[in-house]
C-alpha cells in the first residue's frame, strides 16, 4: 500500500504543481505584452490560459499533501524533521499561492482586460509604470513560491536520515 500511495503522491505532485510552477513563471511576461498590446486579442488570451492553469491545478494540488500525509503515516515518517520541514514550506508555498500570486494574477487579468481599478494603464505614463512594477513584484512572488516548491522537491528526494541510502 505504501508504494501506491508513494506513486500517486508524486504524480499527483508532478501532475499538479509542475503546471503551477510553469503556468505561474510565464504568466508576468505574457501579462506585460497583453498591457503593451491592448488590442493584441491572443496576448490576452494567453494570459486567462495561464491564469485559469494556476487556479484549476492549485485546487488539484490539495492532492498532494493529502496523499503525503498518506504515504508518511504509512512508512511511520511523520515525525521526522526532514517531513515537518517539508509540510512547513508547503503550507507556506500553498499560502504564497493563494493569498498572493492567485489574487494578484487577478488583478493584473483585470487591468489588462480594461476593468482594473487603476485607470490609464495602457500606454505611457504613471499606469504603464505601475502594471510594470505590479508584473515585476508578481514574478519575484512566483519566484518564491517556485523556490519553495524546489526545496521540498529536494527533501522529499534527499529525506535525510533515509534508510534508503540516497
């Protein structure tokens, strides 16, 4: 039973974060050329892709721990401090999704779509600067919340103390 829950702990991980991970890196640039181009109807396109990818699969990614938790009890790992690090930086990589790159994904789809509330984005001047620096804070956010997935990644590979000699 162990190594199904094992097997679709990682699936579920590779299945559901990696698009996550993908979809959130690409989505400041193609944000900054939908804002650059407002008539550009595929920029904008692209970017609700992108958007839609980061929700449908985080809500797919609760699998993840769920199944974590899982395959832990199972091989009596629960209290190792290799697992509590890793549920810690998950948690905090869910947080860094849900309260700061989902919401502020939004609200840069808004303002590429002409419904923000910061009026004169598009083109020079003081809004074009703004979307600028919102889509810059929005990839060094992804960016945290890729690292943080990184680093589980590497102690669920690594699991210090393993008995399994990797």
């Amino acid at each position: 039973m162990t190594k199904f829950l094992l097997a679709v702990h990682v699936i579920a991980a590779i299945v559901a974060v990696g698009p996550v991970t993908v979809a959130a890196s690409m989505f400041p640039p193609a944000a900054r050329r939908a804002l650059g181009a407002p008539d550009d109807a595929d920029a904008l396109a692209t970017t609700r892709l992108l958007h839609r990818i980061c929700r449908v699969y985080a809500v797919v990614g609760v699998a993840v721990p769920v199944f974590g938790f899982a395959t832990a009890s199972n091989m009596g790992v629960l209290g190792d401090t290799w697992l509590i690090v890793s549920i810690v930086l998950t948690a905090l990589a869910a947080g860094v999704l849900a309260l700061l790159v989902l919401p502020r994904q939004s609200a840069v789809l808004e303002t590429a779509e002409g419904v923000g509330a910061v009026e004169g984005t598009r083109g020079d001047g003081d809004g074009a600067t703004a979307v600028r620096a919102a889509t810059v804070r929005l990839a060094m956010v992804t960016g945290i919340f890729n690292l943080l997935w990184a680093t589980v990644t590497v102690l669920m590979i690594i699991r210090p103390g393993s008995t399994t000699g990797a």
